[in-house]
C-alpha cells in the first residue's frame, strides 16, 4: 500500500484517523503502533515479525545498557552495544547481500539505521532509554515514514511521543503539505518517468546522444520528484498526528557542485553517515589524507546502503571522484563563476544517476556509450532524430520539473497559501492527482526498493 493510492488516501488513512482522534491522548501511541503495524502487514505480510522483533530487541537492550554520561560507560555497555548493532545489522545484510535482495523486507535499510541510531544514542548518553516499549515501538513504526523515511533520529520525537496536540491549523497545514507531495508524485515524478521507461524498451544500444541525455535528465527529475514527494507526504502526515519530521531535501538541483549537492539530497541519510560514521572516524580533524580514507569509507557504506550491485559501487566511486576533486582543486575554480558551477553539476549528477539507475554493467556500457559516442562506436543502427519525438511529448514536463526545483515556486505558494488562492491550487492538484491515479496503473515510490 502506497501513499499515492485509493486504497490509502480514501480508505485506510481516513479509518485511521477516526479512530486516531476518538481515542484518549494516553492511548494514541498505542493506536498508531497497532495502526503502523497493519499498515506494514497490508504490504508485508510475514516480515511485520521481523519489524516487531526488531522493536523488542532494541528495546530491552536499551534498557539494560543506559547509563547516565555522568555514570560513564563500562565493559557490559560496550559488549551490549555491540550485540545490539549485530543484531540490527545482521539481517539487513542478510537480506541485501546474501542473493536474498529481490525478497528484501520493505523499508528494512530505513528502519535499520533509525534503531540503530536510537541505541548508538542511548550508548553515548545523549538520550534516556524509552522506558515504554508502545512509545519505542510508535517511533520505530510510524507508518508515514516506516518504508522511506525520513530517517528521524529519536531526540527529535521523544518529546511528541510523550505529549502532543494537534491544533485545526496544523492539521489543515499537514494535509497541504501531504498534497503537495502527492503531487510531486503523481503529476511530475510518474510522467516524466515514462520517458526512461520507454528508453529502457526501445534498448540502449539504438537511441541517439541527444535522446541518451533526455533519459538521463528525465531519471533525475523522476528521482527527485519521486523521493522529494515521498518525504513531504511523510512530512504532512506527520503533522497530522502531533509530529514534526525533518525536512529531507532542500532543492538539490541548484547547488553549486557535488558536495554541495549531497548536502541538500536525503539530508537525514548523509546526517547518518556523518554523525555514526565520519565524525566518529575522525571527520576532517586529522589531516587530508585522513579526511579523503573517511570520505571513502563513507561512500562505500553509502553506496553499499543501497545494494550490492555493482552499479551501486560505480555510483558511489564517481560521487567520490568529484567531490574528492572539489576539495583537493575543484571548487576553488568552480566558486569563479556561478554559471560554470551550475552547469557543471547540471551534466555531472544525471551521469553519476544513469550509473545507479542501471544494475547490469554492460548495459551500463552500452549507455555511456550513447551519452559519449566519441568514447565508443554505437553497437547497433541509431536513429539520430528520435530524441524529436520525445521532446514534442515531454517538454512541458521538463519544463514543469525544472521550474519545481528551485525555490521560486514555494516562495510563491507561502505568500498566497493563507488566502482562497492557496486553497485553490492544492484543490486543483488534489484533483489532477486523483485523475491520473484513475487512469494509471499503481506506482510504488522507487525508494521502496532500498
């Protein structure tokens, strides 16, 4: 079940939040746990066992691991912190890296690496152990971002899982919020998706350059808009329940290089990876070469994060390439000229997705060998024209995602979203939204897959 659906937004969600609000404020974690846990049997039916050991587990060992920072950490803190990683951990990479990954549980590497923050967490002191198994167990499985996050660190709800009100106004704020993601969704992300679609069925080795870069352009908005949209439903609905979720994307298409790009592209993950992993090994205080081996290591666990194909290592490899070489040289000729900087990111981050969107590495080939023929011969007959009629049918789309990716549409919709203006365009994208899922066939987030 998915949040761009009938069956959701008409039939479950509204269900839910019925009985949601008739219960008793003391007893709403327990409605939205038992509520999460339906949501995730509905689409996963035997591995709702694995999320609810997963709960138990983390939850005991939270409690007999804390100790107050004061109190200091000894042997058996460390001994259970361990455990506790390898038990998180262990069937994450079971699933992914043990030829299992076609029957990989839904949202297992995002409700992974949440648990295993909570308990890094309560190691370091930094937070109490939940003493209530329901309220542990409501923040692991919140159903508006179980399955794709965003990935929300513990501190951030613990006060919410305590006591929350949900106020007209802020309801009315996080079902906007909640259309406009669908929107992003719907309207941007599942249309201009078609164009790669019918790339991959026409066979790489017969499109023209030209067409080879539409592909590319139009997988990274597809991306974008498909994840971005994700989140802000995930957002929306969080604010519908009491809840304030981090913001996961801050329009990374207009970003001045690649690192400043993986600022501002699925910010909880690289805030992760940079609290668990990078300032833990040292981040940039102990010198350059120390600096580029911590960036490796957090590359490679970030491309591993997202499978063992090798496509994912190549992906992560070029990302680091390019950043590597913003520190050591880039950025400093970058910084010179504005435009130069957005298009060199404009034409490096559709190259590096194409590599993590393509999982055989001979097709992958065969791609780079369109995008940059005077690499390599084509290896079949090419249409030269045919990027024409793919443009004739998707320029508007094109048009309409790159608009989106900057600020200027948001300005915009914050100054009139109070009035009967703002109202209008989220009922017209509500309605827009709710004709293309009629006559669509069901779209699952592509995130799902991760």
């Amino acid at each position: 079940m998915v949040f761009s659906s009938f069956e959701f937004l008409f039939r479950f969600l509204p269900v839910f939040l019925i009985v949601y609000f008739i219960t008793p404020k003391k007893l709403r974690n327990a409605v939205l746990f038992a509520g999460s846990l339906i949501f995730y049997t509905i689409g996963e039916k035997w591995y709702v066992l694995l999320l609810a050991a997963s709960v138990l587990v983390n939850y005991l060992f939270g409690r007999f691991m804390y100790r107050r920072i004061d109190e200091g950490k000894g042997r058996r803190q460390k001994i259970l912190l361990i455990c506790a990683l390898l038990c998180n951990f262990g069937p994450l990479f079971f699933f992914k890296y043990s030829g299992l990954s076609d029957k990989l549980p839904l949202g297992i590497s995002f409700y992974t690496f949440q648990i295993a923050a909570y308990i890094i967490d309560v190691y370091r002191g930094k937070i109490p152990a939940e003493q209530s198994a329901i309220s542990l167990g409501t923040y692991l499985t919140m159903f508006p971002q179980l399955v794709a996050g965003p990935i929300v660190n513990y501190s951030e709800v613990r006060k919410n899982l305590s006591f929350r009100t949900v106020s007209p106004g802020r309801f009315e704020e996080g079902i906007r919020t909640l259309v406009l993601g669908l929107g992003a969704k719907v309207i941007v992300a599942d249309r201009i998706g078609m164009l790669w679609n019918n790339i991959g069925m026409i066979g790489y080795e017969s499109i023209s350059t030209p067409l080879a870069w539409m592909g590319a352009f139009a997988y990274s908005l597809e991306l974008y808009f498909d994840f971005a949209g994700y989140s802000m439903m995930a957002i929306g609905l969080g604010k519908m329940l009491g809840f304030e979720f981090p913001v996961n994307f801050r329009f990374p298409y207009i970003s001045k290089s690649v690192t400043e790009f993986w600022r501002r592209w699925h910010i909880t993950l690289g805030r992760w990876f940079r609290e668990y992993v990078y300032i833990p090994l040292g981040g940039n205080r102990k010198g350059r070469v120390r600096t580029f081996f911590n960036m490796f290591v957090v590359w490679s666990l970030t491309a591993l994060w997202h499978g063992s194909a090798v496509n994912f290592l190549i992906w992560g490899g070029m990302l680091l390439f390019f950043m590597t070489a913003e520190k050591l040289f880039l950025l400093k000729a970058l910084e010179k000229s504005r435009i130069l900087s957005h298009l060199y990111l404009i034409l490096v981050i559709p190259v590096t997705w194409v590599a993590f969107a393509i999982p055989d590495a001979g097709r992958l080939g065969v791609y780079f060998s369109r995008m940059f023929p005077f690499f390599a011969k084509p290896a079949g007959v090419v249409n030269q024209w045919d990027w024409l009629k793919y443009l004739q049918d998707c320029w508007q789309l094109f048009l309409l995602g790159i608009l989106f990716s900057t600020p200027l549409p948001n300005l915009i919709y914050n100054k009139i979203k109070r009035k009967a203006a703002g109202t209008a365009v989220v009922a017209v994208i509500l309605a827009i939204c709710i004709y293309y899922m009629a006559i669509s066939s069901n779209n699952p987030f592509m995130y799902f897959n991760f």
